[in-house]
C-alpha cells in the first residue's frame, strides 16, 4: 500500500496552550484539499474538541486547525447548520476564539448550495475574502487574516498552470510529432501547420512521468516509459493571468505503431532527427536538440549512427523522504556524455 494513500489512525493526546487535546496524525493525499494551505503536507491535523472547563466551548463551530494555526470550517459544518443566521452568529464567537488563541487565519468551505453566505461573508463583520474554488469538491473557500497587525501572508491560489510535452526518441533516432486541429470541433476542421509535440497538462496529484506517459499515450496511442526531464520553460500572461511551467520530457516507446485520438490530433508520425532539423523549425524542439544533444541544421546525426543518440545531460527521476512522509519525486541534474 503507498505510504500516501495510508490514513494513520494514530491518535494521541497533548497538551495544547494548557488544555487536553485529541490529534490526528495522517498521509492521505486525497484530503490535501481540505486545508488550503499547502503546507498541509506536513500531515498534522488537529480536531477542535469541546471540553467542559467553559474556556473551549465559546467557540461553537467544529474547525480544524492546520500547520500555521489555520482554523478551517468545512463544508460539512455548513452542511449540518441549516440556519444562515445561526452559522453566522456561531462564526462571530469563532472568530473572536480563534483571535483569542492567536490563530493566523481562518478559512470556510462553502458549499455551492449555501453560496447565498458569500455575500455576508465578504462584508463586515466577518470580512472573507475569496480565496479559490474547488470544482471537484463543489466548493467556494474563503479565507480571512486574523492577525490585524501583521501582514497577511497567505499565498495566492494557483499562480501556475503546469503542463509537459514528450520527446519520444526511438532508436531509430526519429522523435514521435504530431499536428493538432484547428477551429472548431466539426467538419470543417483543419490540421495545424506545425509538428510539435504531444503533451498538456498534469492532472490535480500526477507527477511528470504519470501525465506525460498519459498525454503521449491518449494523443498517439504509443506507449512509453520515462526517462527524465530534458528542459522547461517558465512563461506569464497566460489566461486568466496565470503563469506557466512547461516541462519536456525523455521518453522511450515501447512501441512504434501510432493511433491518433482523431478528436485532439489529426496527424503523427515518426520524423527522423535530421529531417527535423532540414525542414522544420518549432522553437521548442529546436532549442531541445541544440542544447541537450548539439544538434542544428549545420551539426546532424551522423548518418552511420545505430544507437540512439544521448543528451548531453539529463534531470532524472530520485527521491527526497522527509521523517514521516511519503518520498518527493525530485528531478536533478547529471551528465550523461563525457
């Protein structure tokens, strides 16, 4: 079983600004979004318990506390106080709680079906802001700095969109392109003017090596395993002003037949390197087979070559393991031609 898909059940007592306190200690990554802050991965969470000294029970609304004292209210709360104003009078006494006890931030899921709150959330006196939406989950989270006298240091949500594109490399020397469509999806569709490479982008919790294995495989139909991360690209502006991180990666076909996916790509093929180099010039491959392996249109594989070439260097796939947590995919650096 994958140490991030386990739930530790281990649950312990401690004793948390002078009152007993029941923790929780988990690895699932499939809860990660119910505390935003990313640094939930630290796999602590703390459930708000009342207790019978009075100090606790002025806080009426069941949250969970989060790394950097976040409380959160899920939508599970809201769920389960039908009454508007009942919630709202609830979260006065929790937000003075959590201001008491020096919580930094609050955060609310809410669900789409209570979205009429968003509006009394957003003015005074509770002042949330907006902090992102969960599509999967059907919620609107806000999210509001309790410390007044500090600066508010929650990050932005999504600042990235991250895509990777597959240099599919057999041992022929040909890499494996494609053309998508262009216009809209009918009849009258045309096939882009360029050979590019298959590619999009990750999946919410996919690695590089899941989402382009995957990207090649639903555009070409030709199955691959990863080899490492040749080069990226970090570009902004893109839509909604988000930025991108585009990754290509070395792939090796295990095999050569092509099956498009007639909806996304209306053509593919295996392209030798040289003939790339001779009539084609998309900007990215290019700058791949010059910088990774030496190659232009005045420097081309010899054509006596029968092995495949190698890049000049290559980011390959390792590990970092953190006490406690499942192990970091980490991509570094080593050479791989004297």
């Amino acid at each position: 079983m994958h140490v991030n898909r386990l739930r530790i059940a281990l649950t312990t007592s401690f004793i948390a600004q002078g009152r007993i306190v029941r923790c929780s200690s988990f690895m699932h990554q499939q809860n990660l979004h119910l505390i935003p802050l990313n640094s939930l991965r630290r796999g602590i969470l703390v459930k708000h318990a009342h207790s019978h000294d009075g100090s606790v029970d002025r806080c009426l609304l069941d949250f969970n506390t989060g790394p950097y004292t976040a409380a959160e209210v899920s939508s599970s709360t809201l769920e389960q106080c039908t009454d508007d104003d009942e919630f709202l009078n609830k979260l006065k006494q929790s937000i003075n709680f959590w201001k008491d006890k020096e919580y930094t931030s609050a955060w609310i899921n809410v669900p789409v079906s209570r979205a009429r709150l968003i509006e009394s959330l957003s003015d005074e006196p509770f002042g949330f802001d907006l902090h992102h939406t969960n599509a999967t989950q059907q919620t609107i989270i806000m999210k509001k700095w309790l410390n007044e006298n500090k600066e508010d240091l929650i990050p932005p949500f999504a600042t990235h969109q991250v895509g990777c594109a597959g240099f599919t490399l057999n041992d022929n020397n040909e890499l494996l392109l494609i053309k998508e469509w262009t216009g809209p999806l009918s009849a009258s569709r045309t096939p882009s003017k360029q050979w590019k490479l298959p590619g999009g982008l990750l999946d919410a919790g996919e690695s590089f090596e899941e989402a382009v294995i995957r990207e090649v495989h639903e555009e070409t139909g030709v199955p691959c395993d990863f080899e490492g991360i040749l080069s990226f690209w970090h570009r902004h502006g893109l839509k909604w002003g988000k930025s991108d991180l585009y990754y290509v990666c070395l792939l090796k076909p295990r095999s050569l037949q092509i099956e498009v996916c007639p909806v996304e790509i209306s053509d593919a093929c295996w392209m030798h390197v040289n003939d790339f180099l001779e009539k084609e010039d998309h900007p990215l491959i290019t700058h791949v087979l010059k910088r990774a392996y030496l190659l232009d249109k005045n420097n081309t594989v010899d054509n006596d070559c029968a092995v495949r070439i190698q890049p000049q260097s290559i980011m390959a796939t390792g590990s970092v393991q953190w006490p406690g947590r499942s192990p970091y995919p980490t991509y570094t650096s080593h050479v791989t031609k004297e």
